[in-house]
C-alpha cells in the first residue's frame, strides 16, 4: 500500500497553455530524435543522471498522446506563431539568462 501523505512522494500537475505545449513538443521531440542530422540537442554535460533523459522522453510521449496540432497541416505554421506570440516572456538566449 503506498501513502500518498508521504512527503518524498510528491507528484505535480503542470498546466500549458496552447502555444507552450506545441513550442515544449517541438524542442523535445527535435531533441530526443535521433534520426535528426541536423538538430542540435542538450549533450551528455547537460545532464547529471540518465533519469533526466528517461523524465523528458516522459513529457514528451505524455504531449504526443494530448495534443493534436502535430497532425495538422499547417503544424509547422501553428509552431512559428506560437514561438512568436511566447518570444517576448524571455528575453535572454540561454536558460541563465
């Protein structure tokens, strides 16, 4: 039986919106393709333990089974828009900032 008061078992719920949902799926799916010449990824100094990359691959496979717009035919048009209307909540080029 597991004890969900037990405080080292926390969980989360995370709320996107639209346009990060579309912009988080595409980085990580860019990211974790590994048929992708040309995509430009985290390399292993990014991360401290394998089940970083097992966490991320997760998010990603829970985005593919929620989200729609990745079928559609204006995808990559949906994703500019998105990235466009989201630019301004950041305005440094790294996660540092």
């Amino acid at each position: 039986m597991t004890n969900t008061s037990d405080p080292h078992q926390d969980g989360a719920e995370i709320h996107l919106s639209p346009d990060e949902a579309v912009v988080l799926f595409e980085l990580l799916s860019r990211w974790c393709d590994s048929k992708a010449i040309h995509a430009h990824s985290p390399d292993s100094k990014c991360f401290e333990s394998t089940a970083e990359c097992a966490v991320l691959h997760n998010v990603l496979a829970s985005l593919e089974k929620q989200l729609v717009a990745p079928f559609e035919e204006d995808y990559n048009q949906m994703v500019e828009e998105a990235r466009r209307r989201l630019a301004d909540l950041w305005n440094h080029l790294t996660l540092k900032g």
